[in-house]
C-alpha cells in the first residue's frame, strides 16, 4: 500500500446465503413451518467467525482491531450496535476496538477498508465481517427499510418498491441510448442462476433460470412495479435476492502472516483500493456508473494494473443492467457493449473474464452488509482453487472487485493480486 505496509487475505468463511426459493429457508409453505426457525442473525455472525478462525488457524488473541458491515440492522432485526455484537462473537476480543461500517450496500466494503487502513496504520491482524437479515419482514415493508439507502426524501415516491424503480430508470435509458434488448439483458439473469446452481451456498441453487423465461414478461417472472412509466422495465428474475447471510475474513500485514504461519503463496494480496463517493441529492449519467468507474480507475492505479490485466471479477449486479454497466466501469467492455460481452460468453466461468462466478447478488444472494465481504473473499477462494463446481480453471493473477452503495452513490474496489 501506499506507505509500504502490505495487506493480505488469509481467508475466511462465508454462511450460505438464504431467502424465499432456497430450499433450507423456512417460510410459511416450507414443511417445517411453525417448528424450525430460520437463523438468526447472532447465529450467522457467530458461525462465519467461528468458521473463520479455523480456516485460518488464527488465534483470537492476536486480533488488534475488528470491523463490521451492516446496513439496516436496526429496521430489520431491531439491533445496533454491531461492533460490539462483533466482539461477542469470541472471549478473547473482550476490549478490542471494534466498529460497524455503514454504507448502504457497500457497508461490508466500508469495513474491508478500515481494515486495510488499520493494517496500514500499523495493525497486524484484522477480523473483518458483514451480515445482514432481510427476511423478517414482508417485501413491502423491506422495501420501505431498504429505500433509507435512496435519498428518501426525493426518490421514496418513485414507487412502493424505490430501488427497482430507480434501477428501472436507468434500464430504460440504457436501452434507449445503446439499442440494448430485453433479450440481450435476460443473458445475465441466465448466467447469475446457472452459477449459483454450481453453489452449495448460493440463495438461487435450487432455481433455474432459461432465457425463454428471463427475456419475457410470463406467469414466473412478471412486472411488479406500481410506476406506469418504469413497469415494462424490470421484472423479478431483473432483481437481486432478498437474502439472510454473513462473511468473515481474516486480513494481516506481513508481521500477522508469520503469526499465522502462512506463506505468501497461501494468500492473497490487496494491492490496490479505491473508494468513491457522490452526492446523494444529483442524479448522474443514467447509462453509465460514474462513480464505480472512479473507484475502479483509483484501484487499477493503485496496483499498477489495467482492465486488460484481469483475470475474474465480483461486481454489484443488484440488478441485471448493473452487471452491464459494472463491466463497462471495470474497462473489460465499452459503453453499450456489456450485454455484447456477456451474450458472448465472455462472463461466463469459462469465458476470458469470468465475472459473478458464485451467482453475484442476483443467483448468490445480497444480504446488504455481507456482501463487500463476500467478494474479496470469493476472489480469494477462486485463486486458491476452492470453489468446487464452479471453480475457474486455469492460473489466476488479478482479480477486481467493486462494491456498490445506492444508486451508485458509495463504491469500494478492490484490485487483488493471486501470490501462488
């Protein structure tokens, strides 16, 4: 980093990511309704700790600071105060500093960075984690928690559902300025479910998605939104889960490498980070992502990399034309031609830059303040080869990612480098 200290990933764990359609998801048609409940989110934080202290093999008194994402805890779950919920997780970090990160849907990046920025501020040994539950509520309602990452006061009337909405926008526009179809759009959604079918951990590993299905309106996959204007515009299988979840990593300097008796060759470097904002009261460019493509700009520079570098990527498809627009902020396409780039099949798992190879938001599942935990670690996971079924052949040198809050309002990249 940019004073000399190096930071790496030595691992993690990741929960499974559930919701409505996962087959383990209680609900009310679920055969275990009424005498099994779903985990809570105390429960999701402590096993992805629990589960990543043994991965790493890291002993728990060697942790200096802790960090958090979590984005609407207090709304969904009635619970704050996550840093200390945090340090719940284990005995041994009775009295660490400890802190949650809010960013919208970047909240888990957030944290990420105060944990390179601690590590670069002379820290050793960081426990970083995310987590977020979505599901107790009905979708109205969430919906409504979830608009608090809008500017509510301005965009909350676009509909009943905001963030569908606003994204609509931008689909329309998109479309409109590129001659962009429906069709070409649908290659996403198709994409997103057929990885997360490859994913013991992924919301969407029971589902399936055609593209008969996901370029049409149909009794599975309607138009939902209220807005007359924006209706034709998204349609469910368009749409990120609303997913129960947690991540944790474990990031250390060169000094906390030795502590843990780890090789370079056994983890991951974050050579380079960007973090940009933009102002939650002017809309942008509806056809592109300025904001991530600053992020990603600072990254790339940051590391000495270019697009062409790159290897796979985790971006926040929080709906199918983000994916697009992602991959026209990392560089990989020009604007309009994403959805060229994908129907091609130049996304796919076996394609030359593999994007969203576990699922992305859309098959994986978003819960909020897991989710910029979750792609640091899935690149991590992809370069040393522990992705299963859908593990990407081949040597894998650079990875980027890019974490998205808003209506690309908060956005964390990440440029990793593969040291084995």
């Amino acid at each position: 980093m940019s004073n000399g200290r190096r930071v790496f990933i030595a691992g993690g764990a990741l929960s499974s990511f559930t919701g409505k359609g996962h087959p383990d998801f209680i609900w009310k048609r679920h055969p275990d309704f009424g005498t099994r409940k779903n985990p809570s989110m105390e429960e999701l934080l402590q096993g992805v700790v629990d589960e990543a202290i043994t991965e790493t093999g890291l002993n728990p008194e060697d942790v200096d600071r802790l960090y958090i994402g979590n984005f609407v805890g207090e709304l969904f779950c009635n619970q704050g105060h996550m840093g200390a919920a945090l340090v719940g997780t284990h005995p041994a970090f009775a009295n660490k500093p400890s802190a949650r990160l809010e960013g919208a849907c970047a909240s888990g990046g957030l944290a990420f960075l105060a944990g390179v920025d601690a590590i670069a501020a002379g820290e050793d040994t960081i426990l970083v984690a995310g987590v977020e539950v979505q599901t107790t509520q009905s979708a109205r309602v969430g919906a409504d928690y979830l608009a608090r990452a809008s500017h509510y006061r301005r965009q909350r009337g676009l509909d009943e559902f905001t963030f569908p909405a606003l994204f609509a926008r931008r689909t329309q526009a998109y479309r409109a300025a590129f001659g962009v179809t429906e069709e070409e759009i649908g290659h996403v959604a198709v994409k997103a479910y057929g990885n997360a079918n490859k994913n013991p951990k992924a919301h969407m590993v029971a589902k399936k998605m055609s593209i008969e299905v996901a370029c049409s309106v149909n009794e599975r996959n309607p138009c939902f939104l209220a807005n007359e204007a924006l209706h034709p515009f998204i349609k469910m299988s368009d749409c990120s889960q609303v997913s129960d979840g947690a991540a944790a990593l474990v990031l250390v300097s060169e000094a906390g490498l030795k502590k843990l008796g780890l090789t370079e060759a056994d983890c991951v470097e974050v050579a380079g980070v960007g973090h940009s904002v933009s102002s939650l009261y002017v809309d942008g460019d509806l056809t592109q992502l300025s904001t991530t493509a600053n992020a990603v700009a600072k990254a790339y520079k940051a590391a000495g990399i270019t697009a062409s570098d790159v290897d796979l990527a985790e971006v926040h498809d929080c709906f199918t034309v983000t994916e697009l627009m992602m991959v026209e902020a990392l560089g990989l396409a020009k604007l309009g031609q994403g959805a060229a780039l994908t129907k091609d099949g130049a996304t796919a798992i076996d394609g030359s830059t593999p994007v969203n190879t576990g699922g992305g938001l859309i098959g994986f599942g978003h819960p909020v303040g897991a989710t910029g935990i979750k792609q640091p670690l899935e690149i991590f996971r992809q370069m040393k080869g522990k992705c299963g079924d859908y593990q990407v052949s081949g040597a894998l040198k650079w990875g980027i990612t890019a974490n998205m809050g808003g209506d690309d309002k908060t956005v964390v990249s990440l440029a990793i480098k593969n040291l084995s």
